[in-house]
C-alpha cells in the first residue's frame, strides 16, 4: 500500500538522463501541443512572491 505522502526516489542515471533532456529541450515531446512553448515570465523574486502569495490564499 502506498500513501501520499510516499516518494518514489530514482537512480542516478535516471536524474542525469532528465537533466540532458531539458538541456536539449527535449522534455517538450512530453507536453500536449495547446501547450505555449514560450512567453512565459522569468522566475525573478517578484514573480516568485507574486505566486507564492496566491499559493497562501489557496489555503
């Protein structure tokens, strides 16, 4: 039985593969195409409060 609360951890190949995936951005085959591929917002520290605070209101 598994919970929730249960991680699933993977080896270290399995990490690095990922890492090389994204760096040749290849994790895009992955994603359905109505998915934008660009314009999205750098993660800078006013957009990570912006939705950090509308992560707290959620609660």
């Amino acid at each position: 039985m598994t919970s929730d609360t249960t991680r699933t951890t993977g080896s270290r190949d399995d990490v690095a593969d990922l890492e090389r995936a994204i760096a040749r951005r290849d994790f895009w085959r992955l994603v359905p195409e109505w998915v934008p591929r660009g314009g999205y917002t750098p993660p800078n520290h006013d957009v990570l409060m912006a939705a950090l605070a509308g992560l707290r209101r959620k609660l």
